[in-house]
C-alpha cells in the first residue's frame, strides 16, 4: 500500500508541475525518483520531453541542455552525505 501512496504523490507533483493529465503518460521507477515518460513512443509529439520527479518531490522538465542521465546523476549527487 506505500509504494502506492508514493506513486501516486508522484503523479500530483508531475500533474501540478507539467499542467499534463497523466493518462496518456507512463511513470517508471528510477534511483532517487520517478521518470514520467509520454506512454506511447511512437506517437510522442514534438518537443515533448521526460519529467523527473525526485522523491523530495522537485519536478524537472529534461530537456536542452540537460539529460535525463544529468538530471539523475545531480539527485544521486543530492542524496549523497
């Protein structure tokens, strides 16, 4: 039931940040977060990007000029004593 609670907090954050709906979205578990992809790759539109949503609940947009590999390696960076 806490993984549950925790995904969908992830989902508030993402929706409140992005100003997106989360159906036509995917959320993936990653070190540190959550990854918010658009759910069907083959029909992303233009310019859509990745959200990272960082279990201290921060939301960033991945794109020019960071990567989601940047994104993820400064919350691992963060999360280190």
């Amino acid at each position: 039931m806490r993984a549950h609670k925790i995904e969908e907090e992830a989902w508030r954050v993402f929706e409140r940040a992005s100003g997106h709906d989360r159906e036509k979205f995917r959320l993936e578990r990653v070190e540190g977060g959550w990854v918010v992809r658009w759910a069907d790759r083959a029909s992303t539109p233009m310019g859509m990007a990745p959200w990272v949503i960082a279990d201290d609940g921060e939301a960033m947009r991945v794109g020019y000029p960071l990567s989601l590999k940047t994104v993820l390696a400064e919350i691992a960076r963060r999360r280190t004593p």
